[in-house]
C-alpha cells in the first residue's frame, strides 16, 4: 500500500535552502582536485598518480553511506546528515595541517565518510516531504550547489591558492561545513512513522540472512539496483575525463590556478544548465527518460572528444559537453531511485551514491594514468564504451516508479 503523498509546506522551502548550503560546501570539497589536483599534489609533496590514488581512498571511504542510509531510515536523516558534516569536516581540516602521510590519508578517510554519507540523506530527507511528481523539480533544485561549487567555490579557491596558499581553501571549507552542522539543528525531526513505511529494527550482530536483507532493495530490486548500477557506470564516465581536465588544460596550455578557476567558473555554469533543465522539464517528460537522453548525450559527446582540440576554446567545449550530460543524468536519476523502494529511501539513495563512489573512484585510478599513456584517446573513447552499458540499463531493466507500475511514458500525464 502506497502511503499519502506529503504536502509541500514552507518547511521544505527552509530545508532546500539549508540543504543546498551545507552541499555547497560538500560539493566544492568533493570537487576540489578536479582542477587543482596537480597543485596538491605538490603541495603534500606526491605525484599527480599518487594523488590520484589518494582520491580513490577517499571515495572508497564513501563506500559506508549505505550502512549510514539504513540507519538515516531508522534514526533519523537530520541526526546523521549532522554527523556527516561534522566528519567531512574534521577530515578536510586534518588533510590540510598535515605534514606527514598518516595523518593526511586518515584526513583523506574521515572525510571521504562524511561526503558520502551527507547527500542521501539530504535527498531522504527532502523526498520524504514531496510528492514525486515533484521531486525533479526540487531535488534538480537541490544539486544547483554541484553548480554553484565550480561557479564559486572552486573559482575562488584558484585565486585563494594563487593569492595566498593551498590550504587556506581546506580552512574555509572546513568552518562552513561545521557551521551547516549546527544549523541543520534547527530543522524538524523527521517522523519516521509518517514519512515511510515502519523499518524492522536490526538485531545486534550479522547473520547471513541479514547480511541479505540489507542489499535487498524492496519487491523491484532488480530495477532498483539497475539504477544504482547506472550510477556506477556514468560516474566512471564522466570522472574519467573531469578527473584530469585540469592536468589536461596546464600541460597543453599553461593555465595558472586562477584561469583554471575561470575555467571551474564555466564547468559550474554548465552544471547550473543542466541541473536547472532537469527541476523544469524532469518531471514532466519522465525521471527515467530524461536518464537516457543523458546517457545518450554522454557517449556521442565522449566519443567526439579527442576531435576537440588545437585551440583552448574548442578544448573547453569539449570538456563542457559530456559534463552537461553527465549532470543532466546523475540529477534525474536522484528523484528516480527516491522512490524505488520508499521504506527504504535512505538505504536506496546511499546505494546510489555508493555507485557514482566506486565508478568515480576507479576513474581517479584510470584517468590520469590513461591520459599520461594516450591523451584524450585514452580518455574519450573508454567513456563512450562505458555509458553505452548506462544505456542498456536503462533501456531494458530500469523502471520509472516500478512500485505503481508506471513508466517513464505514463508519469508524464501525472
């Protein structure tokens, strides 16, 4: 039984802005090195692959959200959300005063935790308060903050960092997102008992059985774990370029940290582009539709990709088009896994985070080393190959709504 769609009050309004706040600060520090990954490198003193590595750590780290998700489901989005801020930011501040590799991948781990464990629950937090005809629009609106990291966060990191140092940004960063955490208190519990189905509470210990439980994403899991598994394949996409689109721009045009901040600039803009299409058009031609003509715009835009180049206009354009399709994709696929299994919301979510993770953290792994071997061959081409498999995914296994038996076709009436 499918329980009432939730009123849209001027408590959402309050939660999306706080929300979109507190994922600024997420987001800039989750994109961070994609521009800059060469000049901290050489700032802790490694190499840009051993940089990479590191990267990997910390989205391995993220790994953990789903266990946090179930739990978000049992005990709260807001409590965990709290402690997820408070966690990315004690990792960014130990990454930034550290002077040995310990302290610094110990940095690295605890804040790769709390990134990863802080947007699904946010986006629990907030779906559970919207009926799903409406959740494009708002959770679109949500991740305009992916947008606003490159269009001011991470610009004005590249001329903190020329101006002053590279960790004065870690600093900032750290402050907001432990400033979000105290006024995320000031938002309403959520009542689990009005916002989903009730949650069996688990017994101390894992049996096998549990252990099954946990992955079973409700009576459509096999469309739910298909759009998780979308995840997983356009994040390797998509970050198998983005990860080395700043190492890419200094070697073949010698771009200083502030123009590659400029650069971040343009990258935000055309996350902002993307974002806003999915929160005004998402909804009414379909959260699973608006995935495929995403997936379709990432490979045509990959494989072009290393025609893309001679000037360092062409060269932007060609690191802006998949992006779009990428942002466009990753944004409807949100407010279609809120409702795969809604007693399960958070678990869900965090599973879809989980995925982009390991897609993403496997690219931090192949990208810069498959550039450094074949330039923008090594890059465009593998990203085509790998979201034609989202594609599939989507075409043949993932349903819209799958609990009401609707389809991406038969939402749009809604």
């Amino acid at each position: 039984m499918n329980s009432p769609a939730p009123k849209l009050t001027s408590r959402v309004g309050y939660l999306l802005g706080l929300g979109m706040l507190a994922k600024f600060f997420v987001d800039t520090a989750n994109q961070l090195f994609n521009p800059y990954l060469m000049i901290y490198a050489a700032g802790i003193g490694v190499s840009g692959i051993t940089m990479g590595k590191m990267i990997s750590l910390r989205n391995l780290s993220g790994l953990i959200a789903p266990v946090i998700g179930s739990l978000a489901d049992r005990y709260g989005y807001r409590r965990l959300m709290r402690l997820n801020l408070l966690l990315a930011a004690l990792g960014l501040l130990l990454f930034a005063l550290g002077n040995r590799m310990v302290p610094i991948l110990l940095g690295m781990v605890i804040w790769g935790v709390g990134q990863g464990g802080y947007t699904p629950n946010v986006h629990s937090y907030l779906s559970s308060r919207l009926p799903y005809k409406k959740r494009s629009r708002y959770l679109g609106m949500l991740e305009y903050s992916w947008a606003m990291a490159g269009i001011v966060g991470l610009s004005l990191t590249g001329l903190i960092i020329q101006g002053v140092s590279w960790r004065l940004p870690l600093f900032l960063l750290s402050g907001g997102l432990a400033g979000s955490a105290l006024l995320m208190g000031t938002l309403p519990r959520n009542s689990m008992t009005s916002e989903v189905p009730s949650v069996k509470p688990t017994p101390k210990g894992w049996s096998a059985a549990q252990l099954r439980d946990f992955f079973h994403l409700g009576p459509h899991s096999r469309s739910a774990w298909a759009a998780v598994a979308v995840n997983v394949f356009n994040f390797f996409a998509a970050f198998h370029i983005i990860i080395t689109h700043g190492a890419y721009l200094d070697i073949e045009f010698g771009l200083t940290p502030a123009r590659l901040g400029s650069v971040a600039l343009v990258m935000g803009l055309v996350d902002w582009s993307a974002s806003i299409l999915v929160s005004t058009v998402g909804d009414r031609i379909g959260k699973r539709r608006s995935m495929m003509i995403g997936s379709i715009g990432l490979i045509l835009s990959s494989l072009l990709l290393p025609f893309m180049k001679g000037s360092l206009i062409i060269a932007i354009i060609g690191l802006m088009t998949p992006r779009f399709f990428f942002e466009f994709a990753t944004v409807s696929n949100f407010p279609l896994l809120s409702e795969q299994y809604p007693a399960g919301r958070g678990k869900v979510l965090a599973m879809g985070i989980a995925g982009g993770l390991i897609g993403a953290t496997i690219a931090a792994a192949t990208g810069p080393a498959a550039y450094l071997k074949a330039g923008l061959w090594g890059l465009g081409p593998v990203s085509a190959a790998t979201a034609s498999v989202s594609l599939l995914l989507l075409v043949f296994i993932v349903k819209d709504r799958p609990g009401n038996g609707l389809d991406s076709s038969s939402e749009v009436n809604l």
